[in-house]
C-alpha cells in the first residue's frame, strides 16, 4: 500500500492500540458503503481503511510496518542500510551461516519480511482470515433519580451493521454465485518479481479485492454491496437493576455489531445519566435530605416528618437541637447492587426562624428574653 497507513486512519505513528481502534471506528462508520451507496470511491476508501487496520491492530505487522514501510517486502533495499550501515552488503554483516545455498538467502528475507517472499520465485499461501467478532458499540440514556434507585425496564433503538439478511451474509446477490477472484486467480494473493543485486525476488501480498479469501461474488449484493453486512436499526430491552449510579455502563452481549464470516455479534455497552431530584441528594448509597423545624420545636423538642424515596417517616426531635443537626434513619438509602445492603437516609435539620411576629408572639418572645437576661427596652433585641 503506497498511502501511509497512519495517514488512512488520521493518527499518529505513536499512537496507541487503543486510539487506533477508536480512531477505526470513526472512520469505518463515516466511509462505509451503505452511506454512500454505488459510490466506488468510497468502496475503495473503505478497502483502504480496513487494510491500515488489518497492520496497524497485529503488533507483528505494525512493527515490521514501522520499520520497512511495508509488511510484504516491498520496501526494496535502498542502500542497504538495515545490512550494512549504508555501504552495502559490506560493513560486518556476516553471512557465513548462510553459505551453501539459496536456502540460506530465503531464510534471510524469511526473518526480515514475513513469508510473503522467497528467492528463487516460490509462493506461500498466506492463510485466509477466519471468523471475524462484530465490533463493540456504545449508547446512552437518561433515567430519573428513583428509576436509578428502584430499577427499571427501558426500550432503546440502535442503528449498527449487522449480518445483511437480502444476501444472508454472503455478500452476492441471491441467485447469484460466489467465483474465483479474477485479480489474483483465487490465489488470495498478488505476486510481483522485481530485480535485486541478489537476482529476482518474488513478492506477495494480500488481495485487496478479495481480501486474501480468493473468491468474490459474482454479483455483489445491491444491499450490502458485497460487504456481507449492512445497517440495520433494533430495538432492544434494557433491564436497569435497582442501585445504579450517574455514569453507570450496563453491557448487553451480543448485542453490537454483526460479526464478519460466521464471526460473533459484538457487544453493546449503555452510559446512564441519571437525572438530579429536587428533594434529595445521593452520596454512594445514602440519600440526603433537609427536615425543616420550627425554632420552638427545636427548643422544645418533639417529632417531624421525613420524606424518604421509601416514604414519610417521623422522627425525634429532642429539646435544644441545633440548626445542622443530621438525623440517620437506617435502611431508607439505596441498595447496593452487589450485596443488597440498602444505604441510609440522612435529613439535616434545618431551623426556621420566622422573620414576621404577631404582636402575641413579640410578647412572648419579649417575656422569654427577660427571662434570659435580657435588656430589650435598651438597645436589645427586639427594640
């Protein structure tokens, strides 16, 4: 392949396994031929895609890649600087283990190229592809604060390639036959012979019309277009359990992606955003609320009632309590998914002070703070 396989997939030569395939699956889902149907440009982008990915995934062929620009051997020799520095076969390169035949000279090529070359003319067969696993997709959706806390069922549609059911994943046209590929003879390879100081050198590579399988369609499939897949859209059920979190990933298996030549489907991998709640707040598996208390009851002390997500409870309130003071009501949080312990329900007491006093309760508040001590006809709190 001329085009720098980087390049195709727009990385860097540093980047990582991780970024290539994410980098690959941007780029197969914005070039992939049902979008851009008979458009034979964007088939052979789409060709060019998966043979960068085919290298730069297989950390043998990416490194061989790295090095020679090529995994078939196809770099030439250049000077022969990875022999001798750059003079040649001179330059200390020892070849007294290979003496004795051309054998030796095969094994050369053997260990720098891969066994797509031979001296001498001769052919391996590289071995064609077997099944191949669909790729993993990714979807989110939104769910209330007690659907996270109780569990829910959700239907969610998804759009993703699949198994192309006109051509039942052949990739050729129904009633049409699968022949012998016409570019390498159903050899699943494409051979040259080039010229070297060492005589003729065979090269081999994968067939990009076939990709290495020897065979095509006949016809290829007005659907998939001889992909073997297509896009499709599904709707599937989501079970959420009771006690997910903002942020939580639910994995549906086999729910992704068609997979290629008998292959596995793929996994689907759901990102939940649970929506805030105006009356609680959730930390881990406790929930957190206010309990609004009026100043005589915080002095003198008696009951309120507490919303929880579980229901109205009625809790204590003992004489004197101060305004911040947290009550625990035990078992009324969220349930930890993993052991079933259900989190608690904590309401932080608030105390309210009435900013507006009829003229009985400005008396009696009067009479209260001249029993504390207090001079209100001077100065004091209520003149």
């Amino acid at each position: 392949m001329s085009k720098d396989l980087y390049e195709i997939l727009g990385v860097k030569k540093d980047a990582t396994d991780a970024d290539i395939k994410s980098a690959y699956r941007k780029m197969a889902l914005k070039w992939h031929p049902d979008k851009h149907k008979g458009d034979k440009e964007v088939e052979k982008k789409f060709k060019e895609i998966n043979s960068a990915y085919e290298v730069l995934s297989d950390n043998q062929k990416r490194k061989q890649y790295d090095t020679f620009g090529s995994t078939g051997g196809q770099s030439g020799f250049g000077g022969a600087q990875g022999f001798g520095g750059g003079q040649g076969f001179g330059g200390g390169f020892d070849f007294s283990g290979f003496q004795g035949g051309g054998s030796g000279f095969a094994d050369i090529f053997e260990t720098f190229f891969g066994g797509g070359v031979h001296e001498g003319g001769g052919r391996s067969r590289g071995g064609t592809r077997g099944p191949i696993r669909g790729g993993d997709i990714e979807s989110d959706i939104k769910i209330s604060f007690e659907e996270a806390i109780f569990g829910c069922e959700k239907k969610l549609e998804i759009s993703k390639a699949d198994v192309c059911q006109h051509c039942k994943g052949k990739g050729a046209e129904p009633g049409s036959s699968i022949i012998s590929c016409k570019t390498c003879g159903g050899s699943g390879e494409v051979r040259s012979v080039r010229n070297t100081i060492l005589g003729q050198m065979a090269t081999s590579r994968t067939c990009e019309d076939c990709g290495g399988e020897g065979r095509v369609p006949e016809k290829k499939c007005t659907t998939c277009h001889g992909t073997t897949r297509s896009r499709t859209k599904e709707v599937v059920k989501v079970k959420i359990p009771a006690g997910v979190d903002n942020g939580s990933t639910i994995r549906l298996s086999g729910k992704g992606e068609g997979g290629l030549k008998g292959g596995p489907s793929g996994d689907l991998y759901i990102n939940l955003h649970v929506e805030p709640n105006r009356k609680f707040v959730r930390y881990g598996y406790d929930i957190h609320s206010i309990v609004r208390i009026p100043v005589v009851q915080s002095v003198l002390g008696g009951e309120a009632e507490v919303e929880t997500v579980h229901g109205k409870e009625r809790i204590k309130i003992p004489p004197g309590t101060e305004d911040g003071t947290v009550f625990k009501i035990k078992g009324k949080g969220v349930v930890n998914p993993g052991n079933g312990v259900k989190g608690d329900h904590l309401a932080k007491a608030k105390v309210e002070i009435p900013s507006k006093l009829s003229k009985k309760e400005k008396d009696l508040y009067i009479q209260l703070a001249e029993e504390a001590g207090a001079d209100v006809k001077k100065g004091g709190w209520f003149s």
